[in-house]
C-alpha cells in the first residue's frame, strides 16, 4: 500500500505572524517556556517582543552549527530542571534540529544519543517552531540531523519530533547575512528537488515541491545579491513548500554524501548538499527521466545536459562552490570520501556503487 501524506503541525505563513505565537502559547495552556535561540537572537527586537508577551520563561543560547548530542542534553537538563512545560526554538536549521529532540526529553532520564538506539519518549511537551532563515525546513519535518562525539552526523527521525505549530515569518529572516541565506536557500532548493525525484513521492509532494523549486530558483539569486520584501516573503515560502515535501519522502543521495564534506572540510551544510546536486540530477535521469525533465522545464531547459548546466549556473550566483578542489579536497582523501559516501536511501531512484561515487568525485574535480 502506498504510504499517506502526514503531516500533523499546525502552519502559520505570513508577515508578522511571529505575534501570533502568543496566543498559541495560550491555547495551549504554556505557563513557562524555553526559548531554544541563538546568541544573537537576544539582542534582537523581537526577543524584545518575548520579554514583553512572556510573563515567565527559561533560555537556552549555547546550539551551535551542526548541534552535538551534548548540546542537546545540555539544554533538556535545563527544560528539565527548571520545570518548562513547551519548548520554543527560534532559529536556523540547526536550532530546531536540537530543540525538537530537547522537547521529547522531558523527565526521560536518558541522553540524546540514546536515541539512536531507541526512540523511547517518555514525556513530551509541546514545541513550538519559528525559522529565522530560509532553508531547513525542519519546522516542519520529524527528522532531527545531531552530530555525535566522534564527529559523524546522524539522522533521527520520529512523529514525536514533529512541532506542535510552525510560525513561518519572513520578517525573521531580514537579517540573515548573505553566505547563510545562500547556503539555506539552496538547501531548500536541493530539498525540495530530492522530495520531487524521491521514490517515495506523492502527489502531494509533488506539488509541494514543484512550487518551492520555482520559487527557491526565481528567487535566491536576487535574496542573496539583492534582496528585497517580495524576494524574501518567496524564499521563504519555497523553504516552508520544500519543508512540506521532503518532511513525507525523506531526502536522497545529495544530503547523504554531503556529511563527508561537512565534516572533513568544514562546508556549510547547504553547500555541502548543493556540490552534488548537478552530478546527481544527471545520474538520476537515467532512472527518474521524466521528473528530471519536469524539473528542467522549471528551471527553463531544454535537454537534461542543460538542465545541469542551469543548476551549477544557479550555484555560482550565489557563490556556492562546485568544484571539489574549491573546497581543499586532495584526490588523496577519494578513498575515504567514497567510503562514507556509500550508503544508500531507500528514497534514491537510482542506487550509487563505489565506481559510481568514484566517477562522480573525479568529474567534481
Ligand atoms: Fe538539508
């Protein structure tokens, strides 16, 4: 039987609707929240607004990019000790990667990375999502991506992850600093291109992704050099559309891979993600022809060559790297890349060998 789309957060888009999380706080009978941000945050208008509209509330600043187990731990002691009944996170991607785990740890009396084991919730309180940067999706997604102690970076995925309600305001992204919004804004690109060629599409991602992947490519160009209100309200809109996509059909083989260059070359998730995608898209027409040619269209190609042709074009106007070299990638570290490279998704329309990867990092030189 083919699965269903599911998809059980309540979604608010729109200019200003950060306001609206007070009342949803009220609905849902939150008397003292953690607000789960980043640094910079705090010193922003509308924590400003928090301080106004919460009369009691806990914080936790310390996520860092790609957050470790221990950071989740970390604040679920504070959620813990300090008797929070919600959990509020306020920031990019991997801010709400670690404050969907941390809202699944009340009372649980175990560490994050117990997870990967088992997912036993105990107790749950509400979370409550609100993206500052157009990208992750994750507002939206049971997937939480934690980099263990050895440094490798883990999927987590379970309905007790999903957040209580998702606030999706554009106006939070305003300050996003270019590289950030390049780098989410082609994750989101990437995301929602993987959900439409997934094995495991339907027709309600298709459509979901179709519309972010026409926004997300009209758009980021102009977000990244030149924004602009309407660009952002788009990018954003095409974040939340690839988010509702990728949230039922996982991602494929871009987002597997691109852990290897996260991890030995410090590349930015989103660029990690995007280094790959034009080889792949290629790949995959092979298997998945007739998505592939559906996205060239979107991006106004004739022929599956152009269509990858469009995409490293897309990555280089907004100063995403595409050559492996670019990157500080010896030939020499091949070997282990192809290593970690290997896994397959089950939603990958076509499957990788070792040759396969192997022909890919040369041609990426
Ligand atoms: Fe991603």
């Amino acid at each position: 039987m083919k699965a269903k789309y599911f998809l059980p957060t309540k979604v608010i888009f729109g200019e200003k609707s950060f306001q609206q999380l007070f009342g949803e706080l009220k609905d849902a009978n939150v008397a003292k929240p953690l607000v789960v941000c980043g640094k910079h945050f705090t010193s922003s208008f509308k924590f400003s607004s928090l301080e106004e509209n919460l009369p009691v509330f806990e914080s936790f600043t310390d996520v860092e990019s790609n957050p470790s187990t221990q950071t989740v731990d970390r604040a679920a002691q504070v959620l813990n000790e300090k008797g929070c009944d919600a959990v509020i996170g306020i920031g990019g991607g991997s801010v709400m990667d670690a404050a969907k785990v941390v809202a699944a740890m009340k009372n649980s009396g175990k560490k994050s990375e117990d997870f990967y084991r088992r997912i036993s919730v105990k107790e749950k309180v509400p979370f409550f999502a609100l993206p500052t940067t157009s990208g992750s999706g994750s507002e939206v997604t049971k997937y939480s991506v934690l980099t263990l102690p050895d440094g490798s970076k883990k999927t987590l995925r379970s309905d007790k992850f999903y957040a209580k309600v998702a606030i999706i305001d554009p106006e939070l992204t305003y300050t996003v600093p270019r590289e950030t919004t390049a780098a989410s804004g082609i994750d989101a690109f990437c995301q929602a291109v993987e959900a439409y060629w997934s094995r495991n599409a339907m027709p309600e991602t298709d459509k979901f992704a179709q519309e972010a992947i026409r926004l997300a490519y009209h758009n980021l160009f102009k977000v990244v050099n030149d924004p602009d209100k309407a660009a952002r309200y788009n990018l954003s809109l095409a974040s939340l559309r690839a988010g509702q996509a990728f949230s039922n059909t996982g991602t494929t083989a871009c987002h597997s891979t691109s852990y290897a260059f996260t991890k030995y070359y410090g590349l930015v998730h989103g660029f990690a993600v995007a280094i790959t995608l034009p080889w792949f898209f290629e790949f995959y027409s092979l298997k998945s022809g007739e998505k592939c040619m559906e996205i060239s269209n979107i991006l106004g190609a004739k022929t599956i060559r152009q269509g990858r042709e469009k995409l490293t074009e897309l990555l280089r106007s907004i100063g995403a790297p595409t050559g492996l070299e670019e990157i500080g990638c010896p030939r020499s570290d091949f070997p282990k890349l192809v290593e970690m490279c290997l896994v397959n998704r089950p939603a990958n329309p076509r499957k990788h060998t070792a040759k396969d990867i192997e022909r890919m990092l040369n041609e990426l030189y």
